[in-house]
C-alpha cells in the first residue's frame, strides 16, 4: 500500500478545462512536493509546501497544503495541453515517498 | 547544463546477464538517489547515497548493487537480471540540508527490458 494515495489515475479533459489532483495520507508529513514528469523525461519540481493550510500559486497552477499536513490538492485552471503530463506528489516524513501519480492529458 | 545524466537509456537484457547504469551530476550534490518507475506503483526508491563512499538501502534493494566512489558519479549493477526488474530507472541527486524542502534533480531515465 502506497503512503501517499493519489486520485484520480487518470484525468482526461479539454482544453480551457479546470482540473483537480488529489494527494491523500493517513499520516503527517512535514513537507509535500509535486513534480510534473513528461514522456521520456524525469520529474521536475513544481512546488514545495511546508505550513499547514498553506496556499501557492504558480501561474495556473494553485496547491494547497491541508491544515493537518496530510494531504494537498492541485488545481490547474484553464488547463492547456502544455500540462499535460504525470503528476506526482511527494511527501516527507523522516524520508521522501512519492504517490503513484496522476496522468493528466490536455485534449485541444 | 547537463545537471543529472544516466547511461544507457536503454537496455535489454536477458535473464541472468549482469549490468551497470551509470549516473552523473555536475552540481556538486552530496545525495544521490536510485529510484524504479512502475505503472500505477509511483517511484521507490531502490539505494541512496550521503556521500561520497556510502550507500545505504532503500524501500526495494534487493537485487541490485550500488557504488559511489566519486562524488559526481553513482552506479547502480543488477548481477543476475530478472525479469521482474524490468522498469524504468531514475537517477536523482540534491544539496545536503534538510530533506523537507529539497529539491530532487532526476535524469532522464534508463529504461530496462529484462527476457
């Protein structure tokens, strides 16, 4: 059993769409990540949260950390087919451990 | 710019043979990492690295070997490949300090068929 459980696996919108990732755990982290990981190519951070209820924005992208640090959302606003890709979430308790991922795919 | 470089990228083997993946980072990193991808499994981490000279085990070791003699490089060996280690292998690496905030650097993968 994954620490970190992401939903959904897979996502499959349209251009101009909103989307929402989940990253869900029973456990405490100090710290979550999400990456982004393209075909062919390794992850790539796109943000880190620490506080709890901790809100970041990155252009469309918006993440949030829940107020008890066992979960965090993602939500992509008027997705584009730019961000289509696997997202990942990572959280640190005493080590790193990824959640299985989301596939997103941005149909034009 | 070549931050984290794996080599091979790709590679089939059969049963039994014996391999090497080769990972390099030119950002003076101290930790390296190992991990697998698997459908719907996520990364796991395989061995990591605190520096030059140690290795130390992660969630799914067995079967695989590691080494780091330099600071820059990081290999990993299967001695007797099976096919249940078909995956595709990341290497990553990041600055020391605390893990909370740090930011993993990956290659671009190495992607391995075990027959």
């Amino acid at each position: 059993t994954q620490l970190l459980e992401q939903s959904p696996q897979f996502l499959s919108i349209q251009e101009g769409e909103n989307l929402t990732v989940y990253c869900n755990s029973s456990s405490v982290f100090s710290s979550l990540q999400w990456y982004r990981q393209e075909p062919g190519e390794g992850p790539v951070l796109l943000v880190t949260v620490v506080t709890g209820g901790e809100v970041k924005k990155l252009k469309r992208l918006t993440f949030q950390f829940g107020d008890a640090r066992k979960d965090s959302s993602l939500h992509i606003t008027a997705a584009q087919p730019g961000d289509t890709g696997l997202y990942l979430c990572a959280g640190v308790r005493y080590k790193l451990s990824f959640g299985a991922g989301t596939t997103v795919t941005v149909r034009a | 710019n070549a931050g984290v470089t794996q080599t091979p990228k790709f590679r089939v083997l059969k049963t039994g043979q014996s391999m090497t993946l080769l990972c390099a980072q030119d950002m003076n990193h101290e930790y390296m990492y190992w991990y697998r991808q698997d459908p719907g499994m996520g990364l796991r981490l395989i061995h990591y690295s605190v520096g030059e000279g140690t290795t130390a085990k992660g969630e799914v070791p067995d079967g695989y070997n590691v080494s780091r003699l330099k600071k820059q490089n990081f290999l990993l060996g299967l001695e007797s490949a099976a096919p249940s280690q078909t995956s595709v292998y990341f290497c990553a690496s990041r600055q020391t300090g605390a893990p909370d905030t740090g930011e993993l650097f990956f290659g671009e993968g190495s992607r391995l068929t075990v027959l």
